[in-house]
C-alpha cells in the first residue's frame, strides 16, 4: 500500500500527463528551453489557505532544484492582495505547473474555509467534525489533506483502512449480531488491529448493537438520528464505544447536534459542498 509521499507523488504525475500530454506546446512554440523565470502566488479572496505544500511539491517534482520562496503558511487565514509564495525556476515549469497548481490550491482552499467554519462552530464543545468518503476520484488526498488543514478530523480515509458496516453491508449480511460476529472473525484472522464501526438506523439497533458489540466495535454510527433520537441514544451507549452522528447536519444545525454531547459529526459537505476560492499565478517581469 502507498504511502502519503508516494500517493502525493502519482496524483501529481498523474495531473501532470493528463494536462501537458505530448506536450505544453503554447509555451513550447513562444519561450526557448531553459529561460528562467519568476512568479507569485496572488490570493484574490479571503479564506483560509490551502495547498502551499502541495504547490511546492508540484514545481519540484518537475524541477527539483527550483527556489520555493513560502510567504503564507497552510491554515492561515488570508484576505485579498496577499502573497503566498514565489517560485523562480525554467518558464517551462513554471507554465507547466501552473493549471494543477491553482486547481489544487483553489479546491484546497475552498475546503479548509468550509470545514473551518464548521470548527469555529464547535469551539468549545466535546463534539468534533469528521469528513467522509464523499470525495472527487483521485483527488482524495488532497480534499481530505484540506479538511485536517481546517480544523476537521479525517475519516477513515477509503475501503482498505477501516470497517465501516453500513446499511447496505447488514441488510445483505442479515442483520447486525451476523454482520458484527462475521466482521469480527474477519479482523481476528486476517487484518489484526483494524477497528470496526457499524451504522445503526434505529434506537433498537443501538440497543442490539450495544448487547452484542462491546469490545469489537469502536464507534457507532447514529445515522439520519433526530437530535431527541441521539439524547435517548447516548446513555444507552454509554462509554464503551465512540458516537458518530451522521445525515442532514448543516451549519444551521451543527450546534444542535453538539449540544447532545455526541463525540462526532460526519458532513460530507465539507467536500463536495466547498466553493472554489481565487487565487493566480502571475509572471514577475523582470
């Protein structure tokens, strides 16, 4: 399995080929090979940055040995007129990397304002706020990188890191004692130390769930609970697993859901409700 350097590096070479393919043959035709060149990172709306790490990662994968001159870091708060960094290296890099720069870090950026404003929420409160797999292919390392740079806990981070037995999973297994016991003997026998978290739909799955789970399962999933749902839920779990609450929870509603205590909120809206920030790349001139 890859890890976070190697999955950075592909989403990286991957972004590359799919936008530079045979070749960038408008900077080709116009600037000769090996002319060098410098340019800024210019922030355009305020927000919470995003991506400089990344953005440095991309120019040196194509030129390791360009200057990477940081002036904002991640998790900063930024506003209009701001730098973020400098690059100076071939114009060729430069342009080559400029387009899955500025998606990465617009994306990137859109997603930590998002996930910070639901962070700023729960200041304070017990509760905390969990991402989910709701992601766009292939760009999941960095839409989840984003939610931790905002203040948010990632989730598990796909299939292979974690047991998440969901509606679908009980249903087809029949039921959640068979779907918990086989899970169970799964972790036992070939994937020692992986957690297992089941969903639950109802007060008497929680119950059953509650009767049958205790030293298997870390977290129960409370989804689609109302908030009256969740009060009555809470004491019966106690505090022998973790809590997730989970559907429907907003900005509006967010508070709501801490009040009850619970130790989770998994939103998926803090991906794929994110709104792209505006950033540029523009040419020093010398």
């Amino acid at each position: 399995m890859m890890d976070f350097d190697q999955q950075l590096n592909q989403l990286i070479a991957n972004g590359l080929a799919e936008d530079i393919g045979d070749g960038d043959h408008s900077t080709l035709s116009v600037i000769p090979p090996g002319e060098k060149g410098t340019a800024v990172l210019k922030i355009k709306e305020a927000g919470i940055l995003a991506g400089v790490e990344a953005a440095g990662r991309i120019f040196r994968y194509l030129e390791p040995a360009c200057k990477f001159e940081r002036h904002k870091q991640d998790g900063e708060a930024m506003v209009p007129g701001e730098t973020a960094f400098i690059v100076s290296a071939d114009v060729h890099t430069i342009l080559q990397a400029e387009r899955l720069v500025l998606n990465c870090m617009q994306r990137m950026s859109g997603i930590a304002t998002l996930t910070h404003q639901y962070a700023q929420v729960l200041n304070g409160h017990h509760t905390r706020i969990l991402d989910t797999r709701k992601t766009t292919p292939n760009f999941r390392l960095l839409e989840k990188w984003a939610v931790a740079i905002g203040g948010g806990v990632n989730h598990r981070f796909a299939l292979y890191d974690m047991i998440m037995l969901k509606d679908n999973h009980i249903d087809y297994c029949g039921g959640i004692t068979k779907a918990v016991e086989k899970a169970w003997h799964y972790v036992q026998t070939k994937k020692p130390g992986m957690k297992i978290e089941v969903e639950t739909r109802t007060l008497e799955d929680v119950k059953e769930l509650v009767a049958i789970g205790k030293g298997k399962v870390f977290r129960i999933m409370l989804d689609n609970f109302t908030i009256p749902q969740i009060e009555t839920a809470l004491p019966l779990i106690g505090r022998d697993f973790e809590t997730e609450a989970s559907g429907g929870i907003n900005l509006q509603n967010l508070l709501d859901y801490a009040n009850t205590g619970v130790d989770y909120v998994s939103v998926g809206a803090l991906i794929h409700q994110a709104r792209s920030l505006d950033l540029s790349l523009k040419a020093v001139k010398a």
